[in-house]
C-alpha cells in the first residue's frame, strides 16, 4: 500500500492510494458514512410552541442540526452505566426560547450542561410572528447513521485513475475533525475485524 499527495483542508481530507483492494477502501467509506458516532438531538420537550410548524415538525428540524461532539465525553445510551436513564456521560441537554417577530436560528440552542454546540450558528430553524413564541428543552445521545441519517459525521468517496491508483476524500460535516473521523472509522473497522476473529475461533 502507497500513499502520497495527503492534503486537510479544514474539514476535507484528500490523497492518493495505490497497492489496495477495493474491499478495503470500500470499507472505510462505509465505516466514514455509518459508523462514526456523534451528538444529535433526539427527543424534544415543548414548554411552548405557538409558531407555524408542528412539535414533530420542529423537532425533526432540530434533529438535522449538526452538534459539535467530544467522542471521549460521551458513551454510547446502549453501553453507559445509567442503563438507558440519561445521565450526563451519555445524554447532552439544550434549551432553546425565542419570541418573535424574527427568525429563530441554530445558534439560540444553547447547551444546559456540557460545552457542546451547533457546528453553524445561522441554520434557520423556524421564522415566528410577533405574538408567537418557542420555549423548548432538548436532549441529544450519541448514535451513527447507520441507525439514522441526523447522525452522518461525514462522507467518503474514492476515483480510480488510469495508473490504477485511488484518489481518494474524506468529508467532516464539522461534529468531529476529520482527522478524528477518521481514527474512529478505523478503530470501529478494527473493532469489527476482532469480533469476526473471535466467533470464527
């Protein structure tokens, strides 16, 4: 296996891969694309809402906010030790209020514990009249996307070249720093790999 022309560019990575079946670079596209957990928001508790979209409306706009995520700070909800409970190893909460008139931006969730935060602060999520109004808590888990796309960290994609080489990018969409992303793309890989040993001894 060769590699050359590595270049980061903020969130995208890019280089050149020779000597390498299609099977593995196959598989770091999909462990990039499913595999890779970060922070979505995945229950919402309305105090108020009187603007013109619907709770699960709302909700599962809220849902598609990408959340900066600290992967060492959180467990999964399946594995943490509250067992499902929501404790603060696992579960982030965010509140957000908002009286109109104006546009309600991602920037107004703000985190109730924790430092996490939306990765783009101007995401229009509702737009509220004069006399309306949105008080909401919110409360995001880490997941991948294999479970649900609001929980995509990222996308990958390879190009075979005449030399029989691959350029080959990788994309964060801002959770994670790709370098990041992709160190957990190949310890999920290698996590796998050992299962698989483990049942065929």
């Amino acid at each position: 296996m060769k590699i050359k022309n590595v270049n980061q560019d903020g969130n995208r990575l890019s280089f050149n891969i020779k000597d390498v079946d299609t099977q593995l670079l196959n598989a770091l596209r999909r462990m990039v694309v499913s595999e890779v957990p970060v922070l979505a928001i995945e229950m919402v508790k309305y105090n108020t809402n009187t603007s013109i979209l619907s709770d699960e409306f709302l909700a599962h706009r809220l849902g598609l906010v990408p959340l900066k995520t600290d992967i060492k700070m959180y467990n999964q909800v399946s594995e943490c030790s509250c067992k499902g409970k929501g404790c603060g190893k696992c579960t982030l909460r965010m509140t957000l209020t908002a009286d109109g008139p104006g546009t309600v931006y991602s920037s107004e969730l703000k985190p109730a514990d924790g430092e996490s935060k939306p990765v783009y602060d101007t995401i229009p999520l509702v737009k509220l009249t004069p006399s309306q109004r949105v008080d909401l808590e919110a409360t995001a888990q880490l997941g991948t996307a294999k479970d649900h796309a609001k929980w995509q960290a990222g996308l990958a994609s390879y190009e075979e070249k005449e030399d029989k080489s691959y350029d080959y990018l990788i994309e964060s969409y801002g959770q994670l720093p790709v370098k990041t992303m992709v160190e957990a793309a190949f310890s999920t890989f290698e996590g796998k790999l050992k299962q698989l040993k483990e049942k065929l001894k």
